[in-house]
C-alpha cells in the first residue's frame, strides 16, 4: 500500500501555499536532505520560494512530482 501523498492531495491540503507544500514535501519524503539542499540551492539561485520547493521535490524524487 502507498501512503505517500501526491502533489495534488498536499496542495488540496495545504490550500495551494508553495510552502506549505514544500514544508510537507519534507515530511513524507525519504530524501528531506536532498530537499533542503536542494531547495536551499534553488533559492540562492533566484529561483522564488515556491517554485524552488517544487523543484527540490522533483530533483529529490518526491512521489507525484516525477518530471513530465
């Protein structure tokens, strides 16, 4: 069974904030370091909060963020 929550269901719950999102993102995943590291690299990078989380999440292998 996978008990992972998709991108959908975190923004659904999180009332689509991009932080709130990424601060989830972090909570499920096996690979919180990667995210912080990652995400970390994107904000420094210019990248706005949001758009950094969700990257991160991609680079870190979130489920239900696989690149499309």
């Amino acid at each position: 069974m996978n008990n992972e929550l998709t991108m959908e269901q975190m923004e659904s719950t999180s009332g689509g904030n991009p932080v709130v999102v990424g601060l989830a993102v972090v909570a499920v995943s096996s690979g919180a370091a990667s995210f912080y590291i990652n995400w970390y690299k994107n904000v420094k990078n210019g990248q706005d909060v949001g758009t950094a989380a969700v990257n991160a999440g991609k680079t870190a292998g979130v489920a239900g963020m696989e690149e499309d």
